[in-house]
C-alpha cells in the first residue's frame, strides 16, 4: 500500500526484490496517486494497481481494512520500505491451519505514543507482547475476515496514529487463528553478523535503517518509473527518504548514527 510518492518509490523497489526472489508470484499495489498499470513497464500482466482516490492521512485507514482491497484470496501484505529476501512459499502453507499471522516483537514496546497506550482491563501496549505490522499472512477466511473489521474498529476507536496499537488489541481479543511469525519474516538490520543475516531473512523491513545503497537504489525508482508519469520531483524521494533516516539520530543520538553511517558505508544489508 503506498500512498504518497516517496511510498509509491519504496513499493516499486519492493516489487523488484519480489520479482527477483520470488519469479511468478504477483503483487497489487494499492496507491491514492492516479497511475494505471500499463504506465509502469516494471510490473508483469498478473499485476494489479488500485488507485483510491484518499488523502495521505488515510493510509491507516485503509491499511486495517486491506483485506477488502486484494484481489487474491491468499496474501503477503508487505508494508513498502521492505526488501524481499527469500523465498515466501512457506506463508501461504501457513494459512491452511491460521487466518492470518504477523511477526511478534522481540522486545517491550517503550515508544512515547504506543508504550503507554491503555488497550484492555488497564494493560498498557507496554505491559504485553505486541506484533509488527509491517508483514501481513491472511487468506480472506471468515475468521481473517472478522479480524480486520475488529482492527480497523479499535484503530477508528482508539484515535492512535500507529495501528500497531490497535493491531495488539484486536490480537488479544479476536477469536482468530492467529500465528506469531519469527523475526525472519520482518527482520531489521542487524548492522553486523550480516552474513549469516541474509540467508535466513525472508523480508527485510528497513524502515529508518536507510544505507546509502538503499537509498540510491529507492531515488534510481522513482527517477526512472515515476518521472515519467509524475515528472520532475523526484528530489522529494530522496529528502523524504532523508527526512527518515535522521528519525534515527533523533531517536539514537548523534554518537551512535554516526556508527551506524560508517557500517553502512562499508556493507549493505542487502549485499
């Protein structure tokens, strides 16, 4: 789901990675810009585009109800700043027995704005377990079906920017079959041990972890399949991709995104 130009880049790059570890397999992007399909050479005859006419504000919205937008009765949900990495055939074996699944993080949530977030009986998000988003297993079964209507009711009942909030909530009290998926399913940068990284990583979600390679990679995107449609801004891309990546000075301290600066110079995530 990409709405916005710089998300619609991200998609695209995402897309690319999908072709290359997963030949066949098609994708739908769903987007509030108005592109068509046959405007974007990159994308095969069993891919979908469905242009919604929303502001960007909405993408949350319309991210808890996805369910009603695929067009496959199976699907990976891949959030756009992701990388694919490896094979996904092993997700959809998963829905014979589970309505959807979603990757449980490592660690408590700490984040001002989630952490502290009452969601049940006086729990916080910090208090519990909570999953990513950022990858999405679901077939459109009943159960998957009554999912995303209680999410996307507790995101509209909450009043929280992050789904994630509400996505723990709806987790904890929607009688679905849900599976916990591991960290290779949505992995993070590791910044080392990165060899071993990339054999068992599926989906690399870099979210703020945006090397210069990747970065490059993203700008080159937009610059050859979405200036043609949308002209000449592709420079926004790269100062929103910038914008987010100094996310992680803020939230890290400049002593430790320096660091991370120098690892990325020398090695790529991706390789």
């Amino acid at each position: 789901m990409a709405f916005g130009r710089p998300y619609l880049a991200m998609a695209l790059y995402s897309r690319v990675s999908l072709a290359r570890t997963n030949p066949g397999l098609p994708a739908c992007i769903v987007t509030n810009l108005q592109i068509e399909k046959t405007q974007i050479p990159m994308l095969g005859v069993a891919d979908t585009v469905i242009s919604l006419d929303a502001e960007v504000a909405k993408n949350r919205s319309i991210k808890t109800a996805i369910i009603d937008y695929t067009p496959f009765e199976e699907t990976i949900f891949l959030d756009c700043d992701t990388v694919v990495m490896g094979r996904l055939d092993k997700g959809f074996e998963y829905l014979r027995y589970f309505d959807i699944c979603a990757r449980l993080n490592p660690y408590p949530q700490t984040r001002r704005g989630k952490a502290d977030i009452p969601i049940f009986d006086g729990l916080e998000v910090g208090d519990c377990p909570h999953w990513n988003s950022g990858v999405l297993i679901f077939s459109k079964s009943g159960g998957a079906r009554r999912f995303f209507r209680d999410w996307a009711g507790n995101f509209r009942s909450l009043g929280n920017q992050y789904d994630q909030v509400s996505l723990a909530k709806t987790i904890f009290e929607c009688p679905v079959r849900f599976l916990s998926l591991d960290r290779r399913w949505n992995a993070t940068d590791p910044f080392i041990g990165r060899r071993a990284w990339r054999q068992k990583t599926k989906v690399f979600h870099y979210a703020t972890n945006i090397s210069d390679s990747l970065l490059s990679d993203v700008c080159r995107t937009d610059h050859h399949h979405l200036k043609p449609i949308l002209g000449e801004t592709e420079v926004d891309s790269r100062r929103f991709l910038l914008d987010k990546r100094r996310s992680k000075r803020d939230e890290h301290g400049m002593s430790k995104y320096l660091m991370l600066r120098l690892i990325w110079a020398f090695t790529c995530p991706t390789g």
